[in-house]
C-alpha cells in the first residue's frame, strides 16, 4: 500500500498540491472521447 | 485581482481554517488559510500572495472577462497545437466476443489495404507539412494486433519519413492483449510503438465470460502472461468494464496484478469504467443495450469512487481531474476508418454522416455534423466545471438521442465527485 504522503509545497500558510498547467506550456488540454479521469469511456 | 470563475471551493476537514482550491482551469489544487482567502475576496491579499495565486490561476484581473476569454480557449489551443494525431482503425475484425462491444453490427472481415495504406501515409505527409513537430499515430481496430503486418509497414514508412523531416513519432495502441506477444512487441517497439491499452475486466472468473476468445475459449491467462512478457520494453495501461453487479469484485483484479508482480512499477497506468444497459428505442437502432455507460449515474458515481480509492492505494497512477475536451474540439485529431473515410471520434467511426472526409479529398467542413462549439453558451460559460468538459461526450448524446444536438452535461457528476477524487488525490500522490 502506498503511504499517506503529501507531496506539496508551503509558502506563506499555502499549501501547493499541484501547480497545473500553465499557458504556454505547450499542450495544456487533454483531449479524449470521454475524458480521461471521468468513468463514461467503458466498453473500449 | 478577483478569484477565478472557474474555481472550486472545498472545506478541508483535515485541517480547520483551511480551504481547499481547485483551478478546473488549470488543474491547479493548493490549501489555503481561510483569512487569505477572505483576503482575496475583500482586495486586501498581499503582493507575495497574491502573484503566487494568479501564477495558479487560482486568482484573475476580472472574471468577467476570464468568462469571455473561454469563447476563445480552444482556438488559441488549436493555434498553438504542433501535434498531429491519427486513431487508425486498421480492421473491423477481432478474435474476441465481448457482448457490450460497441462496434458490433459493423465488424467483419474488413482490413485497411494497401492502397488506403499510400492514402494514408500521403495525407500524414500533407498534414506534417503544416507546422506539426509531433506525430502520434494510436492503431485501433477491431484487433490491431490482427493488422500486425500493416502495424509494421505503416510505421516503417513513418519512422523513416519522420527522421528526414525531424518530426518526433511515436505509436500507441489498443488492444486486447491475446496476441501481443513479447516477439511481436519487440519488432513494434523498434518502430516507434510505446504505449498500449489493453482491457481486463476484472478477476478471471468475470473477464473469461466478458472478454471470451469467438471459440468461447478462455483469454485471462494469456494476457496477463503477454503482459509479464513485455511490460518491461512497452508502457502498459489496463482498463477494465465493470458493471453494477461486480464492480467490487474488480478489488480483486488489482490484488492479483500485485500478486503476479504487475504492480505500479510494471504497469503505467490502471483505470476502470462501468457499462450498463444503456436506454434503448428499438424503432431507432443506435447500439447495442450493453453500450457505455453514464457517469451521471449515481451507481457509477459510488463506484468510481472506491475503485479509484483502490487504484491510488495500490499506487497505480489513474488520470487527475484536468482540463479536458472531446477530440472532436481538436483540430488535427482523426480517426481514419480501415475504408479510407475520416471521422472525428473512433465511437463514432462509420457512422453515417458522421464521416468529415476521406484520404484522398481530405477533410470538409465538419462544424454542424459535430455540432462544434456547443459549449459556447451562457449556460456552460458560467458553469465552473466548463474546462473539465466542454458540452460533454458526443457518443453519450448520439446513444441517448440518436444525434449530437444536445449536451451531455457532467455538471451532476462533478458535484457529487470531484471533491472525492481531489482529495484521493491528496492522499495518494
């Protein structure tokens, strides 16, 4: 099992789970029949 | 500066007085102290702060305008996209009998030629001569693994014209897994080939009723060996279909990928999705009843929920709530049919009036087919999930109504997940 952990940054009281994506970053949207997280794409 | 209109507000119960915040943006995820955010709202946030949140999205100059600028989202992706992106569908054949298999009623013995084959590598050249830096090709079926031949010789011909025009390709694949094997897989890795999609549907007892050999024979074990053979040179992601009546029972697939030494070091990526009878109007024959299922529904909705707990635990990776559209939105994205025509989503390949062109015209205008641009109104505007999903999935309308004119809006469903799978997501990664 993985453990608890978090992966984060803290500057001033904020905590950073995850800084995303930004513009410019080259590619910034998935693109998916179904997108990709969401549990719609069953059957192929 | 304003909070961004497309950003979710969570408490965080593990920690009082704190505030979880989530860009569907950006995809950006921070904790924040209640009074900073109470900072924002009142204009009295500090410069340091203040340039950290809007560096997350998390904050805008205006959110009205923000709302306004998302007319343009896609347009400005597009510009900017260097990638080309083929689904080819090489054969309508396959080895298997999956009862829910939303292409049966068109599967035969139908296979790419070689001609459509020239076609093909013709239209890629066009298309890569069009400013694109990357190509990915995803071999589709069918089985492509019954194309192995023409996985070969299309690649061959890519690879090679790819390094004369310092283009970066690389294949994918999916496939059921029941001929991939360590062989094979070598000669396609050479040709570019790095990921591949194969389906388990659960422990054996279940996938060897869904997922059967046309024989009736079993597949289990010949997939898992074939995985075992060649995880180490492909990066492998396993789906799986489960339904409303075994889905717990889908736990036990993953203890059995970890028993068999298939854990998050051997396996890329691990994801699960329901099927379900769907609706169906027999006077308007538009699938199968066994066809994908809704993630409105609030069955699927408690389902994905463990079973992505199980996966995240485990430590398989599984796709992050982001920023996400239909492929039909990305231009230079096609699904090329074994025959030659194009379509712009694999569900919706050789369905009537849903082809855009073919390889030897090219491409027509395909804005009312696919009913482009659906979103782009006040309704999903002011939606805060509108990045996450952009008016929805065609195929899920298309099964519903049996056209694309509608939404298939997953408002629902975010609201009853999201939170969950942000803080799955905190407490796994």
């Amino acid at each position: 099992m993985k453990k608890n952990k978090r992966n984060s940054k803290e500057k001033n009281g904020i905590v950073v789970f995850d800084k995303g994506i930004k513009d410019g970053e080259g590619y910034t949207l998935s693109f998916c029949c179904h997108g990709p997280y969401m549990p719609s794409s069953g059957g192929w | 500066m304003q909070l961004s209109h497309y950003l979710k507000v969570y408490p965080f119960k593990d920690q009082p007085g704190s505030i979880l915040l989530f860009s569907t943006k950006y995809a950006s995820k921070i904790l924040i102290p209640e009074e900073t955010f109470q900072a924002i709202e009142k204009g009295t946030i500090s410069d340091s702060d203040a340039s950290l949140l809007k560096e997350l999205g998390m904050i805008v100059p205006d959110a009205e305008d923000e709302k306004q600028s998302m007319l343009h989202y896609m347009d400005d992706i597009n510009k900017n996209n260097s990638l080309l992106k083929l689904t080819v569908v090489l054969n309508l054949d396959c080895n298997f009998a999956c009862p829910y298999c939303f292409e049966e009623g068109m599967k035969g013995k139908l296979y790419l030629s070689d001609s459509t084959e020239k076609l093909l590598i013709e239209f890629i050249k066009k298309r890569l001569a069009n400013n694109k830096e990357r190509l990915l090709i995803d071999f589709y079926g069918g089985e492509p693994m019954l194309s192995f031949d023409r996985v070969k010789s299309i690649s061959e011909a890519l690879v090679s014209y790819s390094e004369q025009q310092g283009v970066s390709f690389c294949s994918g694949m999916v496939t059921n897994g029941s001929l991939f094997t360590r062989k094979k897989a070598e000669e396609l890795v050479k040709l570019g080939l790095q990921n591949i999609k194969i389906t388990i549907d659960g422990p054996a007892e279940i996938h060897n009723k869904s997922r059967p050999f046309k024989s009736g024979a079993k597949s289990f074990d010949i997939i898992i060996d074939n995985i075992k053979k060649t995880c180490d040179i492909v990066k492998i992601s396993i789906g799986a279909n489960y339904r409303q009546d075994n889905y717990r029972k889908f736990v036990m697939l993953l203890d059995y990928l970890l028993k068999e030494g298939l854990g998050p070091d051997k396996i890329y990526s691990v994801k699960f999705d329901p099927i379900m009878d769907f609706p169906f109007d027999s006077g308007r024959r538009i699938g199968l009843k066994n066809e994908c299922g809704s993630c409105n529904e609030p069955w699927v909705i408690n389902a994905d929920s463990c079973l992505r707990e199980e996966i995240l635990k485990r430590g398989w990776f599984t796709p992050k709530p982001a920023p996400t559209a239909c492929m039909i939105e990305s231009q230079d994205s096609y699904v090329v049919n074994f025959d030659g025509k194009i379509y712009k989503c694999p569900t919706l390949n050789g369905k009537k009036n849903f082809a855009v062109g073919d390889l030897e015209t090219g491409i027509k205008d395909y804005t009312d087919s696919y009913n482009l641009g659906l979103w782009k109104d006040s309704e999903c505007l002011e939606c805060r999930y509108l990045p996450l999903c952009f008016g929805g999935c065609r195929y899920m309308t298309f099964l519903k109504d049996g056209n694309v004119k509608n939404k298939d809006c997953k408002k629902e469903f975010f609201d009853a997940a999201l939170e969950t799978m942000l803080l799955q997501d905190i407490k796994y990664r």
